[in-house]
C-alpha cells in the first residue's frame, strides 16, 4: 500500500517544505493538495470550509515542496478544472513536473459549489462537459508536435508550448464519487481518487467503477486504474488491510482542516508504521 498525505497548502502555520522533508523521510510516497480559488461567504452547504480557511494554490505550494524533496510525488488532489484556463493550466503544471523531475500527478475533478464559480466566471451548468474538454486540451499541448484542438469550450492552434512535461504521459487522477467521474476516469485516467470515505462508501464507489468498465472503453495504453482514497479517519495497519482488500493502492493520509505543522508531523510519525 502507497502512502500519500493530503492538505499541507491548508495548514495556515505549518512550513510546506518541513512538512514534505518530513513525508518524504518517513518513507510516504506522495503528497496531495486541494484548492478552493474563493469560498462562500457566509458557508453554507456543500462548502467544506469557512470563508476565512487559508488554502495555498495547490501548484504553489507543490512548487515549493519539490524543491525540498527529492522522491516524493506532487498530486493536485485535485484541481478543480473548468474553474481554470487549461492553456496557462498546462504550462504551469508542465512547468511543475520539469522542476520536479518528473513528480507531478494531475488529479481534476468537476467541482460542485456553484458560488466559487460563479465568482470566477466559470460554466457551472456544463462542467463535466467542460472538463472533458479541457482534459483533452491539455493532452494536446502536452504531447503533439503541432498542437490545435478546436472544441465547444476551448479552441486554439497555430501556438506551442514548451517545455512539455518530462513525464510522457503525465499521470491523471479523476477524483469524485458520482458515476460521471467513475466513467471518466475510466476513460481518461490513470487513477481514481476517492475523498473521506469510509469502507463502506468506498466499496461502493469500486462497484460504481467496476460497472463504468464495462459502460465505457478503456485506452489500452493506460493499464489499470490505480484507486486512491482519503479515508475519513485515521490510517491504522488494519484500515490499511481492509483497503487493501478492496484493491485500494495508495491511502492519503487526512489532517484536519487548518492542522498545526506539529500536527502534521504527529500525524506522519503515527501513519508512517501502519503498512508493515
């Protein structure tokens, strides 16, 4: 089982960089972070955070923690795409993964508070068609020799960009629990991020995946999908057995929200032992 741990861009008080050193040391494999551009005002649901929760642009703050480590992945986990340009998204994640070697994993998702987006701009109603195709969008500057892509929501040729990532093909993760994001992962992904689920929901979510297998078709090149899952609650060796017996691959380890640097690194030491 691979180790990741979420949050560090939302610990207002704790180094970033101390805190990936400090993962890395105890042998955690990734390092995941989320993004919330602005936040509801008053909160109400769906958010998950007051308006005043301090949350570090997740390509940042991951920029930052490469320079301190040397293994460890960088996972958006996840950027909310259709909130953003996917042109200038590209660079700066390709930018990211030529700083870091090689590091980044791209995990995206839809979104789903309708005031941030309404705040920034972006297309609430037609999200999921969005981020289709901004995914694809992305791929093309990433990978053709002569990018153009011409779509409902993005359209460009007759440009470039480099530098292209060092990974070919980056990594991408479709995080979400509803069956549009279990068969987009499917179709367009590497791996499946699951966020504070419990066993149980998670087993749903597999079966959920299990079914998008046989609705969609997989790429042959992508090989299997790697599930990853935030567990609400703590990692323990046996959480870690009855994860890996669902076939979770890698478990991310979740801090509280605004978790002090010291208990982010308590949370590390605890975590570190529990896969044997």
């Amino acid at each position: 089982m691979k180790l990741g741990l979420f949050g560090a861009n939302m610990a207002p008080h704790a180094d970033v960089a101390a805190v990936a050193r400090a993962a890395e040391d105890a042998g955690f494999e990734s390092l995941w972070m989320g993004e919330h551009v602005v936040l509801p005002d008053p909160q109400a649901p769906p958010s998950p955070l007051p308006p005043q929760a301090a949350v570090l642009d997740p390509i940042v703050a991951l920029t930052y923690a490469a320079a301190a480590t040397s293994r460890l992945r960088l996972a958006t986990g996840i950027i909310i795409l259709p909130q953003r340009n996917p042109l200038v998204l590209a660079k700066e994640l390709a930018s990211l993964d030529v700083l870091s070697a090689g590091r980044l994993v791209f995990g995206a998702g839809v979104g789903y508070l309708e005031p941030e987006f309404r705040a920034i701009g972006a297309n609430f109603p037609e999200r999921g068609a969005v981020t289709d195709e901004f995914l694809d969008a992305i791929a093309v500057l990433w990978y053709s020799a002569n990018p153009a892509y011409d779509g409902r929501f993005v359209s460009f040729s007759g440009v470039d960009a480099h530098p292209r990532p060092v990974q070919q093909p980056v990594p991408v993760v479709i995080g979400g629990h509803s069956p549009a994001a279990f068969r987009r992962a499917v179709a367009r992904a590497h791996g499946w991020f699951g966020f504070a689920l419990d066993r149980a929901r998670a087993e749903e979510c597999l079966e959920g995946i299990a079914r998008a297998k046989r609705d969609v078709e997989r790429p042959s090149g992508f090989g299997d999908l790697e599930i990853t899952v935030a567990p609400r609650g703590p990692v323990t060796s046996e959480r870690v057995d009855a994860f890996r017996s669902l076939g979770v691959h890698r478990l991310v380890a979740l801090p509280a929200f605004g978790a002090s640097q010291d208990e982010l690194l308590s949370l590390i030491e605890r975590t570190a032992h529990t896969t044997g």
